[in-house]
C-alpha cells in the first residue's frame, strides 16, 4: 500500500531541523540509523510534519526533565 503524502505533510531536512532545534546533519544521522521516518521524493529527503512534532516535543521533555509516557 502506498501512503499519500500531501504539501504541508512534509518538511524539507533543513526546515525540520530549524523547527526542531537541532542541526541537520544530526537529522539527516537520524533518518539514515532508523530513528526518524522520512521520505525521498526525486533523491531529496523529507521528513513528516509527524515526526517533527514528535521530535520537539521529546526535545522538550528532555528539557524540562519530564519522564516519557511509555
């Protein structure tokens, strides 16, 4: 089965990691060790709003020093 994606589903690599915080070549790390989802549309790597949403709010957890929820 192939998911659909929609324009404003996915972010590009370098707009992910500015709203996340984080460099994007620890995203790009990420995405290829498995622990990020992403996509590849014509070679360029995109990742889910989703996922970005995840991302901040682990980010923030570890912040703030709050336990995840498991």
């Amino acid at each position: 089965m192939v998911t659909q994606l929609k324009p404003g589903e996915v972010l590009t690599v370098n707009a992910a990691s500015e709203e996340i915080g984080i460099h994007h070549a620890t995203l790009y790390r990420w995405a290829e060790a498995g622990k990020v989802a992403f996509v590849r549309f014509g070679g360029i790597m995109f990742i889910p709003v989703t996922e970005v949403q995840r991302l901040k709010k682990e980010k923030n957890e570890q912040a703030t020093g709050v336990e995840p929820v498991a």
